[in-house]
C-alpha cells in the first residue's frame, strides 16, 4: 500500500509541477490544484499508513491512527480551495484585461511603453 | 493583562468583520474605524513591549489545551517588538490610505484589517502549523490588496505573486508535513526539544524538512535567488499596500530567526546551525544584486523595491554571521529600514502624483508642486536609508560592522556594505537630483497637494529613521536583551514545557 501511495502522490506532484510552469494562466491554475492535492495526500500520510485501525482512540488500547495529519489535512484543504478559486477568478480577469492567458503577455505590453 | 497576547490578532479581526458590514456605505465611519482599531494596536502593542521587558516568556493556551498539545500563541522579546513595528507601520500606512486611496475599492480598511491580522499572528504563534495557517491569512489578504485600484499591470503582476505563492504555500506544507512525520509534533518549543534525540533516519528526514523551510521563508523574506517578485509586485502595489508589504518580506526574515535560533540552534547537535552557512552567503549575493539593481532602476517605485531586497540581504548576513552582536545588530537594523522603506513608497507616491505623466519613473519632466516638504523628506529617507549619520541607518549599519568576526567575515561583509551604501547614495542621489532639479516648467493647476493626512503619514514613518537615532540607547538595550533571549533556547523550553503549569490561560 505504502508504494501505491507514494507513487500516486508523486505522479500527481510532478503532473502539477508540470503544469504550473506551463506559458498560459489556465494549465498554471490546474497545476497548482494538482499540486496542492499531492500535498494533501502527503500530509495525510505523515502520521503513517494504517489499516484497519480506530481512527482515534479506540479506549481499548488498540491501534489507532493518528488524528491530527487528518486535522491538519482539513484545514490545507479549505484553504487550498479558497486560493484555487481565487486564482481562477484572478486568471480569469488577466484574460480579460490583457486579452490575452499567456504569463508573460503583460511583460511584452510593459516593455513597448517603456520603449515609447 | 492575561489576555493581552491575543488581543493584537482579536482586535483586527473583529475591526475586518465591522467593516464588512456596510461594505457600500459611506467612507468616513470605515475610515474611523479603521484609523481607531490601528492606534488601538499601536497602544496595545506598547503595553506588550513593556509586558515583556521583565524577560519572562509568556505563553497564551488557546482553550486551555497545555503545550504540546494545544495551539498556543508566545509573546517573548522578538515576537512583542516585531507587533510593535507592524502596528507602527500600519498606522502610517492607514492615515495615509484616507487621503484617499481608499476610494478606489469597497473594502480597502477591511481586507487591510484582516491583513493585520495575518501578520500579527505570524509573529506571536508558537506552532509551526499555525504559522501556515497565518501566513495564509495574511497571504489572502494580500492578494486582494495587491489589486485594488485594479488596472492591468497591477493584475498582472497579482498573477505572477499568487502563483509563486501558492506553490509556496504547497511547500511550506510538505516541509511541515516532513517535520511532523519525523518528530511527531508541531510545537515548536516541543520540536526543539525532541531534536536532540532523533534515531538517525529521521535525522535525514528533518533535515529535508528543515532546508525545504529555508526555501519556503527565502521566498517570502527575497533570498537572491526567489527574489525576482518581489520589484514588480511591490512597484505595481498601491502606495500604502507597498508601505505595509514592507513588513512582508521582514516576516520571512522573523520566521528564519525564530526557526533557526531555537529549533535548529547551537544545541540540535548534528542538526544545529543548519542554514547559517547559506544564508550568509546567499545574503551577501542578495545584497550584490539588490544594490545593481538600485542603480538600474528607472522608476522610483523600483528603485524603493530594490531598497528592500538590499535591506534583505543586509539582515540575512547578519543572520548568517550567527553571533549574538550580529543577531542584536541586525534587530536594531530591522525595524530602521522596515519604517523608513514603507515611508519611501508613500514618499515617491506622493511624488508621482505631482508630477503628471511621468509619475514615478526618473525622467526629466514637469516639477513637483511642493518642492520643499517633499524634498525634505526624500533627503532625509535617502539619507536614513543609505546610512549616513547621524541617522538611524549609520548606527544600525555600523553595529552589523562590528558584529563582524574573523578577517574573512569581515573582508567580506565591510566591503559589500560598505560599497552597497556608497551605490546607494549614489543612486539616490542621482534620481533626487533628477526629480527635483532637473525639471521643466510646472504646471501650477492640476496637480494633487500633499495635503495633511499624507503629510503626516510619511513624516510618521520617516521621522521614525531621526528619532531612532535619538533613542538608539535604550534600543540597542532592547535589541541585546532580545538576542540573549533568543540565544537562550533552554529558557524558552522551560518557560512553555517544562514544568506543567496552568499558565496563564483564561
């Protein structure tokens, strides 16, 4: 389980980074989502890979998984959905106010004004 | 007074959500508000300072959950001086927003408050999860900040910063996530502790961990490598957004200390000191290139970006020479240059307003209307700012002088800071004499004034630079006693672990 578990969290990673350094506003919004799932699924494993276990305290002194990666997993989720759907309203007004999802369109406008 | 600690996080929030309110209402009660929670912060941020001058570390319990187990905000020497200074920087950032640049949007005081938040909460929380929950807060705050006014170089260079800062945010978890997996806490007072023990398979492991957090506060202090946002962001920011970013990148700075003092310090054996040696000479190359970039800026905004990267990577040498002069030196510098860079960008904004179409950028152009005041306070900025006595910059640079040990140290870090004030001034020089002399005749009718509350918001903050210098005394006593505290890990550990205590919870 460990290996399919790492494997996956790593392929997302990479297809994220991936993306992120793509030339248009849209790859770049889906890579960092991508990115952030990995993250997720990295953090959960953190307190370790558990089948079969209470998911707290089971009071018997049993195994049990450790609660706190799944809190900690909670939270980066709320925020990474409030930033991806800010990034995406953000990416959106670039398209609109430049005309244009490439990264760099706004470097190249900057550039001709300087010059003038 | 036991509630004192989380009041600086408590108040801005409740004075965001207040704003929230009557979002589309008229200007003036947002503006009261916003002006009244900001000096509330400045008195109560006095009240920590003076809390904390009897050296005992103070911890507040949220819910009463003891440490380790519970989240819980510290107030020691550093995390008191560092609320005092955004406080401080605030208030002359939000006196100068209701000259009017907080028309420009809706809810200019409110996301303003929450970015407040944010930062002070930075500053005083004693777990590293926290710190990212924080981070986030002021993280948010900012982007949309970094938009208001709108227009399109300010959203693009918004695209740029949260981007890079999401990506950042990703590693910041993985590092955290590294961290926790190997020691099984989140406490940082904890993690100290249990770094000396480690089996060594973990000790990789945490200092994967501990690296990657270099990575993670290099990005948001402008390390030389990750720093290349940072002018174009801050150029495009609106003036007194700029002015509060100024502390921005001096959280990375905090976050750097706190971590590397007392988590990896001089006990984590094999682990301990673990980023000095990059850090001093990845400060000294943001230095290099933070002061070319001085000289190549063609625009004013730049020109006060760049001043923060030489700001940088001046305290990042300090950190990096990793001794208790260097450490007392570099927090006495803090503060100077965090104060006279936020005046520096409601200065030239001031500036640009007078000038007409040429704005910022250092070209010949039309005269600025009120050549004396605004002069007055460029001289001074850039004389504060370069470090020239008798202001506040020579003393802080001087005492970083000193700190330095060892012919190579020294060698090093005199010829850099030295020729890094001298392009400075040079540069400063040169776009002063560009903008104030070298004008063509002015036009007398449509050009903003100064005005009172600007006037006042820029001489707050570069006033702050003389009356540094005034008190450089009984500063210096407290930048000492801060970095002993800092040296003093084991104090820390006991004040927050050791003895189980009730502490002072509500």
């Amino acid at each position: 389980m460990e290996a399919l578990y790492a494997t996956i969290t790593g392929v997302l990673a990479a297809c994220g980074l991936f993306l992120a350094l793509r030339g248009r506003t849209f790859p770049v919004v889906v890579g960092l989502t991508l990115l952030s799932y990995a993250v997720n699924l990295f953090l959960f494993s953190t307190g370790g890979l558990n089948t079969d276990a209470a998911p707290v305290i089971d009071g018997h002194g049993g195994q049990y998984t450790d609660p706190l990666p799944q809190a900690l997993v909670l939270t980066a989720i709320v925020i990474g959905f409030a930033m991806t759907a800010f990034s995406v309203i953000l990416a959106i007004r670039v398209r609109g106010e430049l005309g244009s999802d490439d990264v760099h369109a706004g470097r190249a406008n900057e550039s001709r004004e300087n010059k003038s | 007074m036991q509630h004192l600690p989380i009041l600086p996080i408590l108040l801005p929030l409740f004075a965001g959500l207040l704003l929230l309110l009557n979002r589309d209402g008229a200007t003036r009660p947002r503006r009261i508000i916003s002006l009244i929670s900001t000096t509330l912060l400045v008195v109560i941020a006095i009240a920590l300072v003076i809390q904390v001058s009897d050296d005992e570390i103070r911890y507040y319990a949220l819910g009463d959950w003891q440490p380790p187990f519970g989240i819980i905000l510290v107030l020691d020497r550093l995390s008191a001086m560092m609320v005092l200074l955004t406080s401080v920087l605030a208030l002359g950032s939000v006196i100068y927003a209701c000259a009017g640049e907080d028309e420009k949007g809706t809810n200019y005081h409110g996301l303003f408050q929450l970015q407040l938040m944010g930062i002070n909460g930075a500053f005083l929380t004693g777990d590293l999860f926290n710190l990212f929950v924080f981070f986030e807060v002021l993280l948010i705050a900012s982007y949309a900040l970094l938009m208001h006014g709108g227009g399109k170089t300010r959203i693009h260079a918004s695209f740029h910063y949260v981007a890079l800062n999401l990506a950042n945010s990703a590693l910041f978890l993985l590092a955290v996530g590294t961290l926790y997996g190997a020691t099984g806490t989140l406490n940082m007072a904890d993690m100290a502790m249990r770094i000396d023990n480690l089996e060594p398979e973990q000790m990789e492991l945490v200092k994967v961990g501990a690296m990657l957090l270099l990575v993670v506060f290099g990005l948001k202090a402008a390390m030389l490598p990750l720093y290349f946002w940072l002018p174009r962001a801050y150029a495009a920011a609106p003036a007194p957004v700029a002015a509060l970013f100024a502390v921005m990148s001096k959280i990375g700075i905090y976050a750097i200390i706190r971590v590397y003092s007392l988590i990896f310090g001089d006990h984590a054996g094999p682990l301990g000191n673990l980023a000095q040696p990059w850090v001093w000479w990845l400060g000294l190359a943001t230095l290099v290139l933070g002061t070319v970039g001085v000289l190549a800026a063609r625009d004013l905004r730049a020109q006060v970006a760049y001043l923060i990267i030489l700001s940088v990577g001046t305290l990042l040498a300090g950190i990096g020479m990793n001794s208790l002069a260097a450490q007392s030196a570099l927090l006495y510098y803090l503060p100077h240059t965090t104060l006279l860079t936020g005046g520096l960008f409601l200065l030239v904004d001031s500036i640009a307003m007078q000038r007409g179409q040429a704005g910022a950028r250092i070209v010949r152009a039309r005269g600025v209307k009120e050549p004396v005041p605004l002069g007055l306070f460029f001289f001074i900025g850039a004389m504060g700012i370069a470090g020239m006595p008798p202001l506040s910059g020579a003393i802080g640079k001087m005492l970083l002088l000193q700190a330095a040990s060892g012919p190579t140290q020294q060698a090093l870090l005199w010829g850099v800071l030295l020729v890094s004030g001298l392009v400075a001034i040079v540069a400063m020089s040169r776009a002063g004499s560009t903008v104030f002399w070298r004008t063509t005749p002015r036009d007398e009718t449509a050009v903003t004034n100064l005005g009172l509350w600007r006037g006042i918001a820029i001489g707050l903050l570069i006033g702050a630079s003389p009356v540094l210098a005034l008190f450089a005394g009984p500063v210096t006593e407290y930048t000492r006693a801060t970095a002993e505290q800092l040296a003093n890990h084991d104090g820390y550990i006991r004040a927050i672990i050791a003895p189980q205590k009730t502490g002072e919870a509500p």
